[in-house]
C-alpha cells in the first residue's frame, strides 16, 4: 500500500488518577466565585459538529462546556442591555457561534467565545433585532430574519453562505418575525410568524415558502403572537406553534389550516421541541415549568416545576434544560433530573475576590475572601469551595502556619489558629483603616499599619500611619518606624523595607529591624515600592539578589540582579501591573496582570501574561481568563497557580514545562522518527529528554539539552538512543522536561527511503480530552498514538461519531499504562468502521 495514504493522529493524555489534579495544564479553569449560586440560563445551543460542545446564555455571561454540560467555564461576559435573544453554532466549527441580542447587537466569535467581532446583514439599517436560525445543508447557511422595526420597505430575511461575511436579501419586506424555522436540510422549507408593517390585524400572520424564500404566502394565524415553531422531524407540512399566552396549535397542511390543542394555560412558553427519532414527542420550556408531550400536544406532562427558560435535545436520550436556578440534566429522557450546574455563577458581589492565599505545600489548597459573603477554602484547585467564615473578607495567612489567620475588625485586627473558623480580637485599639502582615518565618511576629487622619494647623484634616509589630502573636504591640516590603526567603530578621530617617527608597535589615543599611535611596521612577503597602517588592526564593518591583505610574516591572542597588526595565512597559507572582518551584517562572488603560477609540482591557525566563520575555497568557481584572495572583507547589479577579472569580492553573512527542518509532518498524524544539525565550533552556517503550519502561534518560536563546535543537531518535533501539522493533514516546512556554517544537516521522514523510507540533499540554477531527476509512490507515504521562494507569473510553454527530459504533475501551502509549489502528478499534 502506498504509504501516502496513512494519517497518524496523536494526543497527550491525563492520568485519571486520585493523585493529578484534573485540571487544565498550562491554560486556567474555574472562573467561578466560591460562592454556590447558579444564575438563570437563558438559552442552550450544541455543536453539530462536536456534539460534547456546548453554550449556555445567562443575564450577562456566556458559558461553554466541553463535556456534555458536566461543568462550565465562562467564555464571555457582557453588559446586561446586550442580553442576548438567540444563539447559533456553526455546522462545521464549534468555535464559530453567532448571538443576536434585545438590542439589536448581531455578533460573531471564531475563537469560542473569547472574542466577538458585529455583522450587519442589512447596512442600511444598522442595530436591527435579528432572528437567528441555521440550515444543516451545504453550504452551511445562516438566515438573519428581521425581528422588530421594519418598515414598508425593509428587507426581512438576509442568507449568508460564508458565516456571516456575506449577506444576500430574500424577496420579502415589511415583515417582523417573532419564530422563524426551516423545514428541511436544504432551506427550501422556510416557516415564520411575524407581522408585516402598518398592519392593523388583531393577530400577526403565519409565513410560508416552499422554494427556499423566493416567494411566500401569507396565512391566517389563529394565536395572539407566535412565540416558538416546532416542525414535525417526519413530516414537514406538520408544525407545531405557541402563542405568547401558552395557547398550542398545530397544522398538517403547512399552515393552511390550524387547530387548537391543549397547551399550558395562563404558561409563558419560551421554547417548544420535537425529538427526530420519536416522531410526536415534544418538549416545551414555560414559566411554569419543562413539560413533555406524547402525543403531539394534546397532553402534556410536568417533568420539572420551576421556571425553564430553554431546552437542548442533546442525544436521543440526554436532556439539559436552562432554568431559574442553572442547568438540569436528564438521561433518561425527562424521567430523572440531576444538576447540572458545575461552573455557573452569578456576578452579584461574591465574584468579587479581595483576599487569596495559596498553601504552601499541598497543591490545589487556597483560601479566597469574596465581597459578600467571606472566607472560602478550596483542595480541589477552585472546582468546589466550602464556606469557613463570614466574618471575615480581607485576611492574611501566615506563611510559616495556613492554620493562623488574620483579619480586619471594627477597631482591631482579629486572629483565627484554626483557618478562620473562629475568631478573636487581639488586645489593642486601633483607629483608622489596617494592612496586615504576617513574618514570613516567625508565626507570633505580625506588623500592622494603622491608617488614619488627623485635624492639621490649618484646618482640615490629613492621613498618617502609625506602625506597629507584635512578637508574641498580637498580645502586646509595640510602635516601630520602619515598614517590612519582603523578607528573606531562608533567613529569619533579614527583610527589606522603609526606615524613617534612613531610606525613602529602600533598605535592609539583618536583626529584625534593630539595624538598617540604605540599599537604594533613590527608586525608579514611578515605582510600586514607594506604596506602603507589603508585597510591592518581590524576593526570588532562590537567589535573594534577584527582586522585583511593579511600576503603577508608566507602568512595566522593574528587576535588581544585586540587591536592589541597580534596577533595569523587566517588560510590560507602558501598562500599570495589578499583580505579581514568582514560581517557587521555578522562579525564573512569573505572573503578572496588567491593565491596559488606553483610551480614545480603545477600551480598558486586562490580561494575565508569563515569563519563563525571568522577564527577558513575556507571552500572553490569559486562557479563558479574558477581559477580567486580575488583582492578585498566588503560587502553589508544584507549579500551579491561583488567580483572583475583581470580578470574575478565582482561576487555578498547572505550569508544564514540558513538549510531548506521542510517537517513536525505530527503523526496524519501518519509520524513523525526528525532534526539532525551538527556544523563543531570552534564556538558555536546560531541559531533560526521556524516551518511554509502549509498555511504559525507559528506554533512555533523562539526557541532558540545552537549547540557547533563539536557538533551535534537532536530533534523530536513532542519534540520541543507540543502535539497540534502531536495531529492534520498537514503539513509544518521548518527553523533553524543562522547556519554557515560550518554545515550539515538531517531530518528523517517515521512512528510511523518505518515500513517506510528514510531520507533527509538540503537544504542550496534557488533556483528559480531545478530538481527532479526521479520520480515513481502508484502504487508507489511520493509527492512534495515545500517551500516559500520568502517574498510574490511564482508562480511554474512545468513540467514533459520523459527520452528523452521531455515534456510529459502540465506544471501546482502552487502558494505557503509566508513562506508556497505545498505538491502535482505526479497523482494529471500531472493525465495523472497515
């Protein structure tokens, strides 16, 4: 067979083991504030082509899930008079999605949801109302049907053919719809109810055109206003229809005539559905609940009371319906409902993230104080959070205990020795506004400024702060003249600050603030040190030369490699950091948040960005974050990472330094394989290559790489692992450790006569899920490498869907073993496929 027509297809997969967090590798997850309180969801949409892909609409946000609806994560947020009316996804792209809104914003994204960009089908009249619906048919066609406003003389339905670049108009005028729908893949059906223009009618009209929109006729409508079309998925000349009352109609003759069955009295029936495998089974969402009908509407039945605003057929069997109360799921066709609401949340204060602390060491643990309700504890990396206080909101932990916090009273500053759960007000009367902070070494030592105004000379009055320290946990205070900015990441008493009489820059401690040596009385201009508040200055925890200071005023960070002596630019020039943090377990790794404050034809915008070589470079890196304001951010051990946003919840990521090749194969099996791995940040990579055998056992390494900067490293799997690999049959992966964020990398693989030879990117990140979007049927091959870099055995459950979404054979399982690969031809996994 010629070996053209082989396609390998590749992935990185997720250990599903208790040990990994199952949380997003290298992009961020959550979004959610810790409090459990579910918005309204207003309308459902899937993805034809990717049917586990699915958006939900509340008030103001956008949410997308990638698992059926299992959970959630915000993709986009809007302001509440953009509410959106109407929600479409492309037939061939799960990201494209197109939303029309009540007023009359028609909108488009490419890329999920993250960014939106307007169309206009009818330019002469800009801001219209749309009614959007998509034909299945080639070419995808989307059709805008007019919803308000239109005159004598406007357009009513515009076609486009190319995802909305296009518009062509359909020869009908004057017409604004309420429900719109087509009868037929093709489009030829077209079925609306609106109402024409100047009409004087009591009832709006009923619309009908069999020639895909180049005639219509216009027929009697029975109901006060048409709220939603149903079409029977059998026979196209059956329709159902609801009027804005809950009244039920149907027709078999395509609206010739009509009659009345019972539907939902005194209900206001949002949407209504047919099931295509079970012609006469309907579905209606209403403000009295989800109800379903066995018998094409005249009797229904309540399978779920409260108020249900939208419904989505996602399977034969796999009901979500958009409620009060966020999203329920039903598999087993509306028996049985469960909550589905994983991700959601309302933006009604609790969003607003104050406080946030990571743990030092367990992964996944932080503490989060949210506006309006408290303090909040996560150990699962911000997917479920318990409540722990609500007295408190800004609170700091002590570094050297999590148990011991502190928090802001009424005229005192109040400690918790068991994470907040009850509270004490330390002996001392404090008078205006507080900033605590806790030594990072000693548990009992903690330094509060006490912020307040005084009458002056001249009348008026004018802040001061008094400085305070306690060494016995908050017992007795006394009143000190300097101000700790970070301390010394192994040495207890050697910190840095402001002394009064010493340094207005800044300047050095060794014994606990008795002595003090001016490091730099004369700060970069603009400088966030100069700011009394803790946390300004930035130690690396490896090397206590190397600082870092945010710059508020022309914006950017500034980094010391002696001290604090000497300050250069460390990027992001020109934008004010809102939050900074180092990796401790890398600290060449940092986070900041910036803001973006251009005006004019510009809009204030936000975004997290990451530098792996200690701020030569930066890259965005703001995945699913988006246009939030990031105002603190928090390491955890083992590179991950916690970020709060005001408002917008708190975000949790795992750093990867890592490119993965899912296939190595030697020549004896007939391929040979190649790496190539470019270094695009401002430093020299030290990494480490591991080859594994299918099986999962080495087969060499780690070996040592380093890749300069700017620099490309190359090899070939027979150079880098010996005639013993190329001289047996042998498959596997490989693992290059210790690359930053900010490199590529591919691998080759072909024949030894090049008379086959193709190439593949390094995957970045492992996932616990992932699309193959091709595949070709014998005679062509097309193989699976399936990698575990996890630890312990991996559970693939593989499915094989045909064009339309659906399944077209039983799903199969597989187990990969730990740090092991599965290659598996497609007829040897699904034989029916052949």
């Amino acid at each position: 067979m010629d070996n053209r027509s082989k396609i390998f297809l590749f992935a990185i997969l997720i250990s599903t083991t208790p040990t990994l967090l199952l949380s997003g590798v290298n992009i961020w997850t959550g979004g959610r504030p810790p409090a459990q309180n579910p918005p309204s969801i207003l309308l459902l949409a899937q993805a034809p082509s990717a049917p586990e892909v699915i958006y939900a609409v509340g008030h103001t946000q956008l949410y997308r899930s990638t698992n059926s609806g299992a959970n959630w994560a915000v993709v986009y947020e809007y302001p509440s008079l953009l509410q959106t009316r109407f929600v479409v996804v492309s037939q061939a792209d799960p990201n494209t999605v197109f939303t029309a809104s009540h007023n009359g914003q028609f909108l488009k994204t490419t890329n999920g949801g993250r960014t939106w960009f307007p169309l206009e089908p009818d330019s002469t009249q800009p801001g219209a109302l749309w009614v959007l619906e998509r034909l299945t048919g080639p070419p995808e066609t989307l059709i805008a049907a007019r919803g308000s406003g239109a005159s004598a003389d406007s357009k009513s339905l515009f076609l486009s053919t190319d995802r909305g670049a296009t518009w062509t108009s359909l020869p009908l005028s004057g017409v604004s719809f309420r429900a719109f729908a087509s009868a037929s893949p093709n489009g030829l059906i077209l079925y609306g109810i609106g109402r024409k223009a100047g009409s004087t009618a009591l009832n709006p009209s009923f619309y009908r055109s069999t020639d895909g929109g180049t005639t219509w006729d216009e027929l009697s409508w029975p109901g006060s206003g048409g709220e939603e079309i149903a079409i029977d998925p059998v026979d196209s000349k059956t329709v159902y229809a609801w009027d804005f009352w809950g009244d039920f109609f149907e027709t078999k003759d395509s609206g010739t005539t009509w009659k009345r069955n019972q539907g939902l009295s005194e209900a206001r029936v949002y949407e209504i559905d047919s099931v295509p495998s079970n012609p006469g089974v309907l579905y209606a969402s209403s403000s009295h609940g989800f109800f379903r009908s066995s018998d094409a509407g005249q009797t229904w039945q309540r399978q779920l009371s409260e108020l249900t605003y939208d419904l989505l057929l996602a399977n034969p069997t796999t009901l979500l319906a958009g409620t009060i109360r966020g999203i329920s799921r039903s598999d087993d066709a509306g028996q049985t409902w469960t909550d589905s609401s994983s991700g959601l949340f309302k933006l009604e204060g609790t969003e607003q993230i104050l406080s946030l602390h990571a743990d030092p060491a367990q992964q996944g643990i932080a503490w989060a104080g949210a506006a309006g309700s408290g303090i909040w504890k996560t150990i699962d990396g911000g997917s479920t959070w318990s409540l722990i206080s609500n007295s408190a909101v800004f609170f700091s932990l002590s570094p050297s205990d999590p148990r011991i916090m502190y928090s802001v009273g009424d005229k005192s500053v109040r400690k918790s020795t068991d994470e907040g759960k009850t509270w004490i007000d330390l002996p001392h009367t404090f008078h205006g506004s507080r900033i605590i902070f806790p030594d990072a070494h000693r548990s009992d030592t903690l330094y509060v400024a006490d912020t307040y105004s005084i009458p002056t000379p001249f009348g008026g009055r004018a802040d001061t702060t008094d400085r305070w320290r306690s060494t016995d946990g908050g017992n007795t205070w006394e009143k000190i003249d300097f101000w700790p900015r970070a301390f010394h990441p192994d040495t207890p008493g050697v910190f840095w600050g402001i002394k009064d009489g010493v340094s207005y820059g800044l300047a050095k401690t060794t014994d606990s603030g008795l002595t003090w040596t001016a490091i730099n009385p004369s700060p970069p201009s603009g400088s966030a040190y100069l700011v009394s508040s803790p946390g300004s200055l930035y130690v690396s925890p490896s090397d206590p030369d190397v600082m870092y200071i945010r710059a508020f005023f022309g914006g950017g960070l500034y980094k010391s490699t002696n001290g604090g002596r000497d300050w250069t630019r460390a990027g992001l020039e020109g934008f004010p950091v809102t939050a900074f943090a180092i990796d401790p377990a890398r600290p060449a790794t940092l986070l900041a948040a910036i803001k973006r404050e251009t005006y004019g034809p510009y809009t204030v915008f936000n975004s997290v960005f990451r530098s792996d070589d200690a701020g030569l470079t930066w890259q965005e890196f703001n995945q699913e974050i988006g246009n939030k304001p990031v105002a603190l951010l928090a390491f955890g051990p083992d590179h991950t990472a916690f970020a709060g946003a005001q408002p917008g919840g708190v975000y949790f990521v795992q750093l990867d330094d890592s490119l993965y090749f899912p296939h190595l194969t030697s020549v004896a099996e007939g391929q040979f394989t190649g790496f190539a791995v470019a270094n695009l940040s401002g430093s020299d990579t030290q990494s480490e290559f591991l080859a594994y055998d299918a099986d999962g056992t080495t087969i060499s390494g780690p070996m040592n790489v380093k890749i300069g900067p700017g620099s490309q490293w190359s090899n070939l799997a027979g150079s880098l692992l010996g005639k013993g690999f190329e001289g047996s049959q042998r498959r596997g992966w490989a693992h290059l450790k210790g690359v930053p964020y900010a490199a590529a990398g591919f691998f080759s693989l072909g024949c030894p006569d090049l008379s086959f030879l193709d190439t593949a990117e390094a995957i970045a990140r492992p996932l616990e899920h992932f699309v193959f979007p091709e595949i070709r049927i014998p005679p062509a091959i097309t193989r699976f490498h399936i990698a575990n870099p996890g630890s312990g055995m991996a559970t693939l459950s593989l499915q094989l869907r045909a064009a339309s979404g659906q399944l077209a054979a039983p799903a199969v399982n597989r187990q990969v073993a730990e740090n092991g690969v599965l290659v598996v031809d497609l007829t040897d996994l699904f034989p029916a496929s052949s």
